[in-house]
C-alpha cells in the first residue's frame, strides 16, 4: 500500500479525495509498474495544474533511466569436486549496485542453494554497493537469471576440467532434496528433463573437446544448461455457489499480473 500512499502525500491530496481506477488485466507485475517513479508525480501535478487528464509515456531511451532497471552483478564462483565429478563445495559470491536511497539486492546466489547438491555444503554471500544512479528494480527474470548463467558456466568448466559429460555431471549431482532445508522438492523433474532433452536433441553424437565438431568450414556448438526457480506458496480458498437460476458464482483470491490466471 505504500505505493498508493506516495502520490496523494506527495502533491498533498487528501486520500479519500483520490479515485482509484482498477484495472483486472493491466498484467505487467514486476519492472516499471511496480513502483512510484518521479514522472508518476509530475503527471499528477500536471493534471491538476490543466485540471484535465494528462498521459506522460516514456520513450524507449527513457525507459533505461528513468524506470528501474536490473542491476548487474560481479560473481565469484568456487566449485569443490571430485574426479568422479561429484560436487563437495560450492561457493557462489555477488556483488551488485544500488541507489544510495535503497538497499535493494540482486540475489544473484540463490540459485546455488537448490540447484545442485554438495556433501561439504554450499556458502552464498550476496553485497551491495550503493552508487548514484537510479535504484534497480524486479525485473524478468529477477536474480536467479544472473545467478544461473554465472553458476552453469562454472559447472561447464568443471565438466571440462573432470573429462565428465556436461549432462552427467548434472545427473550426478542432481538431489531429491531442498540443499538448503533438507526437505523434499514439493516437484523436481530436473532428472527427467536431462534424459529426455538429451536423448532428443541428439546429444550422444556431441564430442567434448571445444571445436571439434564442424560441419563444412563452419565450427558447431552444442551445450546444455540446467535452472531453477523458487516457488513460494501460500494457502488459498475457493467459494463455490450455487444460484437458483442454475448458475454458479466462482469466487477465489488471485493475482493476475498477465500470465493468464483469470482466463
């Protein structure tokens, strides 16, 4: 609610005196719409100064500097493992940039907690650096993007170096369990989907020394990559009605920021 709260306490309007238009399919729930930026309030100021609507629409260079932004992200990963391959240690840093006004992280490390398990355990350590720039914001994919690629790279580097398969060694690491909390994934086809993916894209015919493979004078390339995300969930209730006239009322509590719940 504090959103709601910053324009009408910005340009002293009363909150009661303010009309607010609610839009059940605007989408869009991370990013620039989530939050109050500077040109939300000239509008505002705009509207009441001409006394009629105003529309203020960015252009696409403003899009980079005057909304939120990703932040970037300087990553250091260390991966223990055996020559077998099997992962005993992971160490997953990140150091990221925000506004001098907020502490907003990039959890670019989150990812290493339950991707893959590690017998010696797994550190992540997430540091900020405030700088004088405009604060970064959630956007698509937040953190775990950043995360993966820093941390898959490592794990094809540690392929290399082990002489194992990229998808074996993902296979000989992959877990059952939450690293983390040691509980049970709620779901987890990490398995599944290496095999299969594997066995369709052809995978078997890939030779693992970097540039071997060409077709004519054109050098061919073929890789893999695995991801998580973490889901958080909540307890939710559905109301079912009944009408007289052979109609029925669905009633649920939800969010629709585009992804087509609703529909």
């Amino acid at each position: 609610m504090q959103h709601f709260r910053s324009p009408p306490q910005s340009n002293g309007t009363a909150r009661n005196d303010c009309h607010y238009v609610v839009s059940q399919f605007l989408g869009g729930g991370f990013g620039g719409k989530a939050y109050v930026w500077p040109h939300t309030l000239l509008t505002i100021l705009a509207a009441k100064a001409l006394k009629r609507p105003v529309r203020f629409q960015l252009t696409r260079a403003q899009m980079y500097s005057m909304v939120g932004h990703q932040a970037a992200s300087v990553q250091t990963i260390a991966l223990g493992a055996t020559t077998e391959g099997r992962l005993n240690g992971i160490r997953h840093d990140s150091i990221s940039p925000t506004a001098v006004s907020d502490n907003y992280i990039e959890y670019a490390a989150l990812c290493a907690r339950s991707l893959w398990s590690a017998t010696g355990g797994i550190a992540t350590n997430h540091k900020i650096v405030h700088v004088n720039r405009n604060t970064p914001t959630a956007l698509r994919a937040p953190h775990e993007a950043l995360g993966h690629f820093a941390l898959e790279s490592a794990m094809d580097e540690l392929a290399y170096a082990t002489g194992v398969d990229p998808v074996q060694l993902r296979l000989l690491n992959d877990t059952e369990n939450d690293p983390d909390t040691g509980r049970p994934f709620s779901s987890r086809a990490m398995r599944k989907c290496l095999i299969e993916g594997a066995a369709r894209f052809g995978w078997e015919k890939r030779t693992q020394e970097p540039g071997s493979m060409r077709r004519g004078r054109y050098l061919l390339g073929q890789g893999m990559a695995s991801a998580i995300y973490t889901h958080w969930r909540w307890p939710g209730r559905a109301r079912v009605t009944l009408n007289r006239d052979g109609s029925a009322l669905v009633e649920l509590g939800t969010h629709e920021i585009g992804t087509g719940t609703y529909t």
